[in-house]
C-alpha cells in the first residue's frame, strides 16, 4: 500500500529540487533576483542573480575597459562542498551595505552560483579540474551578459578558482577577494591523506542513501555539506540544502570534486614557477585577502600574507571566525573586504 504521507514527503522534496525561488523565497523577498540556467556543452547550470537598486549608471554608452566605470558583478564562489545556499547570511545584508555606502553604488548586481552537480546545477559525472571549471564558468556567465566588471570572492576551494580566473583571465576582473583561500602549500601529504578520507566518507554516505536512513539523522559534520539546526542560517535555505543533499547527485559530486582538487592546486602551482621574473601570479588586480584567525593550519598567517602578495595592490585583513566564514558569526567582514576591494579598483 502506498502512504500518503510519503507521497506528500516526496512532492515536497521535488518541488524544493526544482524551484530555487523556494529556497530563496526568505532571502531578501524585496529586492529583484532571478535564478538563470543558461547551457553550455548540453549542460545546465545554476546561476541566481539580485539587482542592486542603489545602483547608479554613469557609464556613457561606450564599451571601453575603463574599470572604473564599468558595472561590476560581484560573483560568490563556495568551497567544497558548498555552493549557492551557504551564502544566505551575507546575502541578506548585502542590500544595507549597498544603500549607505558610495562604492555600493558601483555594483549593478552580486550572483551565487552552483558548480556542477551542486544546488540546482546539472550533473556533470565527471570531475572537473580548476581550469576547465572556470572556463566553463565564464561561458555561463557571458551567455546571461556578464563578461566585465566581475568581483570574484572565493572561499576556500572557491578562491583556487578565483586565483586561476585572475591568472589567466584578468581583463573581465574588477577585483579578487580570498576568503581564508586555500593555496598553493596546501599541496602536502596532510591534505592527500585528509582528501582519502572525505572521498572514502562521502562514497558511504552516498551508499547508504539508497536506505533512505539518512533522512532522519541530523548529525553530520558540516565539512560534509550538511547544515544541521545549529548552524546559523535562513531554515528555508537549509532545508532545501540538504535535500539536495540526499535526493540528487551531491554526493558523487563532492568525490568528484575531492578527487581534482590536488590537479587544480597542482596546476596553480606550475603557473607560479613559469612566472618571469618579477611577476606575480595576479599583477595589479585589486585583492583583498581575509584571513580567518581561527584557522588552525599550520604557518596559516605566513602563507595568506604569502596570497596578498600575488598582487602588488592588496590588502590583507582578519578576521575572528573559524575557516567557516560565510556561516559565522563575522560574515560581515566579507562584505567589508568586497567594500575594500572596489577602493584598491578606484585608487
Ligand atoms: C547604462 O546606460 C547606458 C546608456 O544609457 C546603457 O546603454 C546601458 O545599457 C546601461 N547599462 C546598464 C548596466 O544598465
Ligand atoms: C598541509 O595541508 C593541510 C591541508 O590543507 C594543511 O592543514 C597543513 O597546514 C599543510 N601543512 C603545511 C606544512 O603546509
Ligand atoms: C610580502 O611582501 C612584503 C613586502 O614586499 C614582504 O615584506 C613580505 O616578506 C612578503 N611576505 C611573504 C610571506 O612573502
Ligand atoms: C573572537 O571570538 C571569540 C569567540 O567567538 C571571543 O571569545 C574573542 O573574544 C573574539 N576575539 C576578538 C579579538 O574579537
């Protein structure tokens, strides 16, 4: 005999897969957003965008690289395995920054997107190095009319791929921020051993999806994707996070993820030792680096002051959370970095 009950828990659980517009429906309801799925190479992926309506247009119809005046898209970028809703508390607060501050003025709109199999993202099945993700990336974004003015705020994982877009394509850059970014050093044994374990972590979770257990348990780590009660975020976005969690291909997508990323801190490592003499893997892009004091690794501070000067016009703040950032109770500071960012643009 089939529950109605269960038939109701499934409905739910697809409509929140399908709408992002649910998840996000307590974010800022009175600002304009749009979730976009543009295609590239017979995939979707996810790209939610909000309108900043203190924005002022002064740009005169011409088409030049002036970065000053050109209007900037400030564009998140997760860690793993985090995506569009680990965003939701600087979402929120984005709009009270925006109308009382001047550089506020200047961004047209801030996006959040899902890399693929992540939110609302379509599954790619295969793991995707740096450089082929931030290709890819960009050929989303030019197909919904972004290609210039972009801020790019990296976190974590997220920053590798700020790093290789700013190090390979600067010209649609009007900024960098790293968010207690990993780096080139994290490529050592420790970080091996530890992504041996979440691959191994995650294929068992993945397993014993299938029993449908999982559901019930509200215990999982955060690193693992989960957002549990405790965390402080919008419940909606939590919600709608974790079932994506246990109903798509999340899972096997974090181990694809896991499995590239010592490639992509490999291949940002070669980019550094080709560098000519004198150069710096970013040059002149406006960067700043915030740093979380909580961070535990070892030589953290060395190797983020190490980050900053990638470009010689950077600025390197702290701040008092965990690696978790985005989540914590000093979110706000990212938001100040984003602000920094655009006054190292102007000067
Ligand atoms: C800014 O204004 C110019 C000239 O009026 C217009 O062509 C352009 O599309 C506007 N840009 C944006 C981002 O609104
Ligand atoms: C090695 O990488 C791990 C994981 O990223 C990091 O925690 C640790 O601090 C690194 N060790 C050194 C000596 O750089
Ligand atoms: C960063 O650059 C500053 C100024 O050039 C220098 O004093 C410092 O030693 C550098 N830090 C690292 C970790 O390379
Ligand atoms: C940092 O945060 C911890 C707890 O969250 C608090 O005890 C400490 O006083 C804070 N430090 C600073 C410098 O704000």
């Amino acid at each position: 005999m089939v529950s109605h009950k269960n038939i109701l828990l499934e409905s739910f659980v697809f409509l929140f897969m399908m709408y992002p517009d649910l998840a996000f429906s307590h974010i800022t309801p009175n600002i304009q957003q749009t979730s976009y799925f543009p295609l590239y190479n017979n995939k979707h992926l996810h790209i939610r965008c909000f309108n900043n309506p203190s924005y002022i247009n002064n740009t005169n119809n011409n088409n030049d690289n002036d970065d000053t005046s050109s209007p900037k898209t400030v564009l998140f970028e997760a860690g793993t395995p985090f995506y569009s809703t680990i965003w939701g508390n600087v979402l929120n607060y984005m709009p009270n920054y925006l109308s009382n501050n001047e550089n506020g003025k200047l961004i047209k709109q801030y996006c959040v997107y899902d890399r693929y199999g992540y939110g609302w993202s379509d599954f790619k099945g295969e793991s995707v190095r740096s450089d082929e993700m931030v290709n890819d990336l960009q050929q989303y974004l030019g197909s919904i009319g972004i290609d210039d003015g972009i801020i790019y705020v990296g976190w974590s994982y997220g920053g590798v791929l700020a790093q290789e877009l700013a190090a390979t394509n600067p010209g649609i850059l009007d900024g960098v921020v790293l968010v207690d970014s990993m780096d080139v050093l994290d490529l050592n044994d420790t970080l091996i051993q530890n992504i041996v374990q979440g691959v191994y972590s995650f294929k068992i979770l993945d397993m014993i999806k299938v029993t449908g257990l999982t559901k019930f348990y509200d215990g999982y780590p955060l690193p693992s994707g989960y957002l549990s009660e405790s965390i402080n975020l919008d419940g909606q976005l939590k919600i709608s996070n974790n079932m994506v969690y246990f109903g798509s291909d999340f899972l096997q997508s974090t181990v694809f993820e896991l499995q590239v990323i010592m490639d992509s801190l490999g291949l940002l490592k070669s980019r550094i030792d080709s560098l000519a003499k004198g150069k710096t893997l970013l040059g002149d892009i406006p960067l700043v680096v915030l740093t979380a004091l909580e961070n535990q690794d070892e030589d953290w501070m060395y190797r983020q002051t190490l980050l900053s000067n990638y470009s010689s016009n950077s600025l390197h703040l702290t701040t008092n959370s965990s690696h978790f950032v985005p989540i914590g109770p000093t979110f706000y500071d990212i938001i100040k970095s984003i602000d920094n960012c655009i006054s190292l643009g102007l000067k």
